[in-house]
C-alpha cells in the first residue's frame, strides 16, 4: 500500500500537461465556455490522478478500484464543470476521442516526416 511520491508528482504533471487540454476543449463544446474553465481541466486531472492513485493503492489495482477510479472522475468533472453524470460521462468521452485522433495525427505527420528524411 506503499505510494511512491516522486512517481505520483511525475505523473500528475505528465498527465496534467496531455490530458487537461483535451478535458478543456471537449468540456467547452459541451458545457460551453462559462462552466469549463482550463484552471478546471488542470484540477480535474490534478484530483482525478491523485485521487485515483490512492484509491489503486487501496484496493491493490482490482476491479473495484477501476469501478471507484472511473466513479471519482466523473465526479470530479461533475463538479467543476458544473454539469450532471450523463454530461460528466459524455465530456470525458469525449476528451478521449479528441485525444485519440490529436495522436493518429501527430502519428502520421510523424511517419510521413520519417519516409522523407
């Protein structure tokens, strides 16, 4: 049940710096610009990450803690974007497929530079 806090300041900061930006804008296109601030995308990720990794310790990475970790994210969405559960869910589904079609971009702009070098 050990946490490794070096580790934990690590990844709240990679993942504050990849993963807030795409909270940010899925959350703007639904909640509108009012409700979804960006210094709410980066406490969302902040709490999510570390919330999240207490509860992993906890529960020793099982089920329950991946069922409690998605339950505390979108709860945390809830609350700072000030929207409801279905919304919160949407939002970060969202985020996800914004993230995911930024990086098969960044993939194939990659690829494409790599043939021509």
């Amino acid at each position: 049940m050990a946490i490794n806090l070096d580790a934990l300041a690590i990844q709240v900061i990679v993942s504050t710096i990849i993963v807030a930006p795409f909270l940010w804008l899925s959350g703007r296109a639904l909640v509108g610009e009012e409700k979804a601030k960006f210094t709410d995308a980066i406490w969302i990720v902040i709490l999510g990450t570390v919330l999240g990794t207490l509860f992993a310790a906890i529960f020793e990475k099982g089920i329950i803690a991946l069922i409690i970790q998605m339950i505390l994210w979108l709860a945390v969405v809830k609350h700072f974007f000030d929207c409801g559960w279905i919304k919160a869910f949407v939002v970060t589904i969202l985020a996800v497929i914004i993230f995911a079609i930024v990086g098969a971009i960044l993939a194939f702009v990659g690829l494409v530079v790599w043939t021509l070098v």
